[in-house]
C-alpha cells in the first residue's frame, strides 16, 4: 500500500487531459501534442543553425 502524501506536500495543478487514465498511462492526444510543441521548433532551430553554420565555414 503506497504511503498518502502529507498536507504539506504540494500537489500538481488539475489540468484538462493532464491527469493519468484509470488505466496507469498518459493520454495518446498529449503526448503527441507536447512532442510537437517542443520537436517543431527544435527541429527548425536545428535546421537555422546548420544552414547558418554551412554559411559560415563556406563564405
């Protein structure tokens, strides 16, 4: 039986479709969307710096 967390402990916000399925795991819908929140720009920013990197090292 796993331990109540203490009064004192703060908890998480509640928000909408952040909380676990009854099932254990992270809904499907999130996950995507947080990948692509980060991946799309990291993706670009990468793709700036190569053809910035490739622009300075050729002239």
């Amino acid at each position: 039986m796993p331990p109540e967390p203490s009064p004192s402990s703060p908890s998480p916000p509640d928000l909408p479709g952040s909380g676990p399925r009854p099932d254990g795991g992270t809904p499907l819908p999130l996950v995507a969307f947080v990948w692509l929140w980060v991946g799309a720009p990291l993706a670009y920013g990468l793709y700036e710096l190569v053809r910035k990197a490739t622009q300075l090292f050729t002239g």
